[in-house]
C-alpha cells in the first residue's frame, strides 16, 4: 500500500509539470486522472484477492492443523506397541522416527555411514540378531538389498523395507501416508521371525 501511495504522488507531481506544457502534451496530461482512477481501482481489486486469499488461506490452514492433530493423536496410539520394537537398521536414516515413537535400533548394518560393512562386522551382527532375537532388519528402497537378504536368511528375521519420503513406494504420496505405511510395516514384521 505504501507503494501505492508512492505512485500517486508521483504521478501528481508528474501532472502538475505537465499542466506547464502546452499543446498536445497537455491534452496527454488530462488523461492522467484517468490513469490515476484506473490505477487507484486495479490496486483495491487486488487487495480484495489478497484479503480474500488471505482469509480462505487461513481457514485451509486451520483445517489443515486439525487433520494434523487427529493424525497425531492416532499415531500416538501406536508408540506403545513401537517403543517395544528393535531392529537393525541399514543406515542411520530414520533417526527422529525411532526418537518419537521409541523403536530401539540396536545397529546398523554399514558399521560406518556411506562404507559397506566388513565381513567381521556382518559375522557380528548375525550373532546379536540372534542372540537378542531381533525381528527385522530394515533398509531403505535405494539400498543394495543383498546384505539384509543374507541378514534375514541366516538370522529368520524379517526384512522390511522401510521408505523414507513420500512417493518413494506405492501407497506413500502424502506425509500421512509415510508414517501410517512405516509404523503399519515395523509392527506387523515386529512380532517375531
């Protein structure tokens, strides 16, 4: 609006040095007023859409938050039966998943991020998985998937892959999606090998 103001008076300035003029340019200097309405009225039409954008964004938003809150309030339901799970996980990529609803990794199989594990480490992680019997390795859609194969076929754990952004796997186009996919895939294969 600020601008607005700004133009109308250059404009009135700009009309009062053209009202020095005399011949043509002063007929050209008698439609500015008209120019000025023109302007005057473009800049309320669009405030009306911005104050009406403003409004049906607020109340989508509030809507939006609501259905957030219900979807929470469902998943809380489910941090009981996940804050009882552990697993083995490819790479540290769900870090805040497993801090909200508790899931316990136990490890890892790259010992290292980004270094694929050493035949020592694999021999490790066979014995925990089993000693502590361990119902699933995860890994993520992009991960080789011929060491959590091995992992499961030696241990009988389940290996689950677990998608870590929407659209990544059929059936995750929302965030909502994703998390009800994640939790649904990490209680069903929780429940022992």
């Amino acid at each position: 609006r600020q601008r607005h103001t700004d133009l109308q008076k250059e404009l009135k300035d700009a009309m009062a040095r053209l009202e020095e003029v005399d011949g043509e340019e002063k007929d050209a200097a008698a439609e500015l007023p008209k120019v000025d309405r023109g302007i005057q009225q473009e800049a309320a039409r669009a405030n009306e859409a911005q104050d009406e954008w403003r409004a049906l964004g607020g109340e989508a938003l509030r809507e939006r938050i609501k259905e957030w809150q219900a979807k929470i309030a469902e998943w809380e339901t489910d941090k009981p039966e996940l804050a009882q799970v552990k697993l083995v996980a490819y790479h540290n990529s769900l870090p805040y998943f497993c801090e909200y609803f508790g899931c316990r990794v136990v490890a890892f199989v790259e010992e290292f991020a980004g270094v694929a594990p050493s035949p020592s480490h694999v021999a490790r992680l066979i014995e925990q998985v089993k000693a502590d019997a361990i119902p699933e390795v995860t890994f993520q859609p992009f991960h080789d998937k011929r060491l959590p194969a091995m992992l499961g076929e030696k241990t009988g754990c389940h290996v689950v892959v677990l998608p870590t952004s929407v659209g990544a796997v059929d059936g995750t186009s929302t965030y909502e999606d994703l998390i009800e996919m994640m939790t649904e895939l990490i209680i069903t294969h929780s429940k022992g090998a």
